[in-house]
C-alpha cells in the first residue's frame, strides 16, 4: 500500500511501525544499539541512549523510549523477562519480514469486523433518498428552464 506520508507531497510509500521497526532491527548497522535475539524470535535493545538518540529518528520512530516501549505496546509486543530491554511478538521473526504484515494496534484486532460495517438508519436512508429526489427535481427544472428560454 502506496500512501502520501506528509501533507509536502512526497511520494514515499508509507511503512507502519512494525515494518519500521523490523528494518531497524534487522539493519546490521544498528547491530551494537539494538539487535535479534540469538533465537531470532525477539529483539534487544542494547544501548538505550543512542538508540533514542540516533537510531530511532533515522527510522522515524521518535526519540523518546518510553514513547517507544508504549508503540510497542500498543502492537501487542510483550518485554521477554530477562536483563536486557527485550521484545518479542509472534507476528515478528528474524527472516520474516512478511510477518509484519499481521501484526494490528491491539484495539484494532480486538474489533469484529462488523465494527468496520458502517450502517445507516433507514431514517437516514430517507432523508439521503429525499434529498437526491429534491436535487433530481431541481435539476430537471432548471433544464426546461434553460429549454423554454432557447425557443423564445
């Protein structure tokens, strides 16, 4: 999916955060900051003032950590009990960068997807079906208006 990532017009095609977040982990330039676990099953952050510092703006990811570990969150990664600043998600491997594809906000996979249905009243639907007749009517009169007016 191609979307328009600042008002400016620029034509980079937006990456969400998980996607953001994968080619930052994955970057083995940023490998002594923050890196894939040895299983590759999570990440660890090894050096939390550069990664604000340094790494994160480079991906567009802010500068703030706890703004960070709270995006984490919010997409449902989870700190792996350990000493480090450790993170995982089942939806985000080394290797599989597809994965991050599945990966929703946590409300957002908490919906049904009849929560994504937009249903109209059937008064509404009324209103709608009058106010086009009306807008129908007003267009067919100003027609033979402009009509009458031709064969004068």
């Amino acid at each position: 999916m191609v979307r328009d990532n600042n008002p400016g017009g620029s034509s980079r095609p937006y990456r969400s955060f998980p996607t953001r977040l994968y080619e930052m982990v994955n970057d083995p330039l940023t490998d002594s900051v923050i890196s894939w676990s040895e299983s590759g099953k999570s990440f660890i952050v090894w050096n939390q003032s550069e990664l604000c510092s340094e790494v994160l703006p480079k991906f567009s990811l802010g500068k703030v950590f706890s703004n960070f570990t709270f995006k984490l969150d919010t997409f449902g990664f989870r700190k792996v009990e350990s000493d480090q600043w450790e993170y995982a998600n089942d939806d985000f491997e080394r290797g599989k960068p597809e994965l991050t594809e599945e990966i929703q906000k946590r409300f957002l996979a908490s919906l049904s997807p009849e929560a994504f249905v937009f249903k109209r009243s059937a008064e509404d639907a009324r209103v709608i079906e009058r106010t086009r007749a009306l807008q129908m009517a007003m267009k067919e009169r100003a027609l033979a208006k402009n009509l009458s007016n031709l064969t004068l």
